[in-house]
C-alpha cells in the first residue's frame, strides 16, 4: 500500500492517464481530454494515487463541495489491475478524513458497489429520489 503518492493536482502525463482510466469505466468512456482539463479545473478537491516507480495513475476520485454543508463524490476510480487490495478503502478513507467538518457528504452508486460504501459507512436514502433535468 506504501509507495503511492497522493496527488492533489494532475499534470497533462497523468491527465492523460486519467482519460484512459476513465475511457474503461462505463460512465466515464466518452469524455474528452478537453473536457476532462475543464472538469479538472473547476473541481473543488481532487485525490489521486500516483505510483511513481510505475508511471502509472493507480486511483483517482473527486468532490465537488460549498465546504461547510454539502460534498458529492464523484468517480472512485481503482485501476482494474489494483483492485482488491485496499486501495479503494485508502482512497475513501483519505476523501472521508479530508470532508468530515461538512454536513452532508454524499455519491451516486450502483446496487453492485452498496457493499463497498456501507463498508466505509455510508447507508442508501429510501426516501430520496434522484431527480435529473431531462
Ligand atoms: C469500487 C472500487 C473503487 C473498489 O476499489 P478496490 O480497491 O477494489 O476496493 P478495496 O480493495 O479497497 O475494498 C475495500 C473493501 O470493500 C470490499 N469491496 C470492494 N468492492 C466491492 C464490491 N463491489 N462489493 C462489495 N464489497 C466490495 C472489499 O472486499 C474490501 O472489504 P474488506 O475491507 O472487508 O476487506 C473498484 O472496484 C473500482 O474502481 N470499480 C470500478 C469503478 C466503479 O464502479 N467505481 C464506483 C463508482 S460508484
């Protein structure tokens, strides 16, 4: 688990390997390098793993926030050839430290990863609905 750096800023190498991660995860594969920069700079805080013996970005998420009520957690990536070794759980753990003066900390997630976050302790809202501007 030692040996990852973490990241708070990219430069364009890993820039450019977060877009091939994101190029391999379903909701993520048509995003533009352009438009992954974009996104980068207007994020409000970003984690990243960076295993420098390897060149290689093995973990990335970020969170949007106003700081003081609100945080959502946006794509809790693990490179598939890293996955099961804890460092999703780092990862989480890290961004959970770094958020936890903030009211409300949330994420989107599908049935398969509920486990993953209940883990971490989160628990899903029955009663909210997701609503999304058609
Ligand atoms: C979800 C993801 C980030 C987990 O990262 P990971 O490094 O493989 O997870 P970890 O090895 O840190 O696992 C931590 C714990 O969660 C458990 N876990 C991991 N994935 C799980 C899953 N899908 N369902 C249930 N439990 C899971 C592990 O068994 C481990 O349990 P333990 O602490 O009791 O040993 C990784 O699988 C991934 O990148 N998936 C593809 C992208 C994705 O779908 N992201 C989530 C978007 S909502």
């Amino acid at each position: 688990m030692s040996g990852y750096q973490l990241l708070r800023q990219l430069d364009e190498h890993q820039i450019s390997q977060l877009h091939d991660l994101y190029s391999r995860q379903w909701w993520t594969s048509e995003r533009t390098l352009a438009d992954i920069k974009k996104m980068l700079a207007s994020s409000d805080l970003l984690f990243a793993y960076w295993d420098k013996q390897m060149d290689k970005l093995a973990a990335f998420a970020r969170v949007l926030t106003d700081h003081v009520y609100r945080a959502i957690i946006f794509d809790v990536i693990v490179d598939e050839d890293l996955r099961g070794s804890g460092l999703g759980k780092k990862l989480m753990n890290d961004i959970i430290d770094e958020t936890s003066h903030i009211e409300r900390v949330e994420l989107y997630c599908k049935e398969d990863k509920i486990a993953f976050y209940e883990k971490l302790g989160f628990a899903t809202l029955p009663t909210t609905l997701l609503m999304r501007k058609g």
